[in-house]
C-alpha cells in the first residue's frame, strides 16, 4: 500500500515536468519566428539583424541605426514564445 502511494505521488509531482518539456519549442522555430517579427516590424524591418538560439538564449547581432532600434529589436525578441534571455550585441552605427 506505501509503495502505490508513492508511486501516485511521484506521478502527480512528475506529469507537469513531462509536460513542460513536451510544451518546449525548438531553437529553429524560436529563430525564425524572431526573424519575422523582426522584419515585419516599421523600425527594425530594413535593419540586418542576425538570430542565433540555444535552448531559448537568442543572440542579436548586426548594426542598426539608433538606440530606439536596438531596443526594439530586443522587445520583439523577448515577446518570441520560447525565448527564455536575450542577448543584444546590436550595435549603434548611423551608416
């Protein structure tokens, strides 16, 4: 009887960890979704940004031309399902 109360513990503590690894989405889904958003977005659509993705820590990299590009490249970035950190090494460059 101890040992089926256990077990019946375990699989209630257990079934939500099942779950969220079921619920993960993928680094290339993550990319490409950061992608478009990014390019369908008035300020930062005609901007060369590059996205990496591993295990939902995106990398931003790539020039812009002011900070209010910057920051919005990482405000998308962060509403992307999935991204669990940005990092942004966008760089400023009014050229």
């Amino acid at each position: 009887m101890r040992f089926l109360s256990l077990a019946a513990v375990l699989a209630l503590l257990l079934t939500p960890l099942v779950a969220q690894k079921q619920a993960q989405v993928s680094d290339d889904t993550i990319v490409d979704q950061v992608r478009v958003k990014l390019i369908n977005d008035p300020d930062t659509g005609g901007q060369k940004i590059d996205v990496d993705s591993h295990n939902g820590a995106v990398t931003i990299s790539g020039k812009v031309r002011s900070d209010k590009q910057r920051a919005k490249a990482e405000k998308l970035t962060k509403r992307v399902k999935g991204v669990v950190s940005v990092d942004n090494k966008l760089v400023v460059s009014p050229d």
